[in-house]
C-alpha cells in the first residue's frame, strides 16, 4: 500500500493564520496613521475639504482596532 502526500496541502491552515494576522495587523497601522493624521489638520484644511473638527473628532478618537 502506497501513501501519497500533497505538500501544498500540508499545514496550509498555518500560512493562512498569518497571513490574515499580517493583513488584519496592516489595516490597524494604516488606520491608526491616518486617524493620527487628520488629527493634526487645521480647522481650515478641515473646511477646504467641508469637514468640521466637531464630524471628525468621534473618528479621530476611536481605538485602532475599531473601523
């Protein structure tokens, strides 16, 4: 009796663990830079894209990890 094997198939939930991490953890980088960001815009640059301070500031303070 002969047992074949599939290398792809082997731990392939494994490399599919991390990479949905990797992605998740890259999501949460890029948002926190970007809530960081439009934390640090004027009232002025605010208006010049018609935003207030007081639309943002629930977004700019919302945890990381929250969209």
């Amino acid at each position: 009796m002969t047992t074949y094997t599939v290398p792809t198939l082997i731990n392939s939930h494994e490399s599919g663990f991390f990479r949905g991490a990797l992605a998740i953890l890259r999501s949460w980088s890029e948002r926190a830079r970007a809530r960081r960001e439009l934390s640090r815009w004027s009232e002025r640059d605010l208006h010049d894209i018609g935003l207030s301070w007081s639309t943002i500031a629930e977004e700019v303070n919302k945890p990381f990890w929250r969209a």
